[in-house]
C-alpha cells in the first residue's frame, strides 16, 4: 500500500517508526543502489555489505534523518561515502601489506644474515678445533683450492694421508654439525677466511 507513496511521505511514516514504509524504500532503491555499487566496487559480496549498511543506517537513524534533497539523492550520496571509505581502506590496507612485506623481507634477510654469520662462526671453531696438520690440510684443500699432490708435496706426507685427513675433517664437521649445508660449507668459508 505504502509502495504508491512518495519518498517525501514514505520518510514521515519511516521517522515514525513504520516497518512497511522501510520496506517500500527499500524496495524502490535497493536494486538502483546496488546497481551503482556494483558498477563502481566490481564486487557483489561487498556491494551486499554496502547496501545493508546504507540501509540498516537509515533504519537506526531514522528519527534523525534531516534530507534536504531527495530520498534517492540522499542513499546514493551515503554509498558514494561508503565507496570512498572503501577505497581508502583498501589503499591504507595495501600501504600496511606492502610495509609488512618490506619488514618480513628485512627481517628475515637480517635473520638469515645472523644465522648465516653464527653457522660461519660456528665453522671457524669447529675448524680451529682440528689438530693442526688436518685444520692445514683442510684450508688447503677445501678453501685454497689445492689438489691432493700439491698439498702433500708441501706438507710432506703422502697422497693417502692427506685424503684421509680431509676425509677425516669433513666427517667432524658433519658430526658435529648436520644442520649445516656442506656446500654452504664450503662456500661461505672462504668469505670467513678472507
């Protein structure tokens, strides 16, 4: 019955408390607002969100409602409010993530760097642990790059000895450390040593 009204009376029965005049605004601008939403947030749940929002507000403020243009002027202006807090939610939103992932990423770098500086220091000690003639051979072969001959011409033991001694400080750095990389190792002691 409300529906033939106009949005001028459908207002004064709303402040009054009225249920079916609600619902005949709501029938008449639901779809049109939702339409607009959908146009500018390209996303039908949030558009829902909106609409409800926009609507439970005029509800809620019902008694307050001071419209100096028209019903339609009024809930198109409070879903065009709606849309530009979204927006501004979302590039605030997109600012945190980005700066998140700024600090995740610096972060984990500084923790990987940290990590990567104790599993070196931890290297060094294992290596100055050695019994002399094997810690030699070792920096020898494995950080100085020298073949089997070269180091047992300078060290004067025989080509067997020295394998042994590099097989030997390979096994306790194994040992001692299974959670580090051999290639790790290998690699990053020679940025220790230099």
């Amino acid at each position: 019955m409300l529906a033939e009204y106009c949005d001028t009376d459908l207002l004064i029965y709303l402040k009054q408390d009225d249920t079916t005049a609600f619902n005949a605004i709501y029938k008449r601008y639901s779809k049109p607002v939702y339409t607009y939403l959908l146009h500018k947030l390209k996303d039908q749940d949030i558009c829902n969100d909106v609409l409800q929002d926009i609507f439970v507000n005029v509800w809620e403020k019902r008694g307050e409602l001071d419209i100096d243009t028209s019903l339609k002027a009024y809930l198109f202006q409070a879903a065009r409010f709606k849309i530009i807090d979204i927006y501004r939610r979302d590039v605030k939103y997109q600012k945190y993530l980005s700066g998140l992932a700024d600090y995740i990423v610096d972060h984990s770098l500084i923790t990987d760097r940290i990590d990567q500086r104790k599993k070196l220091q931890d290297i060094e000690v294992a290596v100055n642990k050695m019994p002399e003639k094997m810690r030699e051979i070792f920096i020898l072969s494995r950080f100085k790059h020298q073949s089997t001959n070269a180091i047992a011409s300078k060290t004067n033991l025989s080509n067997q000895t020295v394998k042994n001694q590099i097989s030997k400080a390979l096994r306790i750095l194994r040992l001692n450390y299974m959670s580090i990389d051999v290639i790790f190792l290998f690699t990053s002691f020679i940025l220790l040593l230099s």
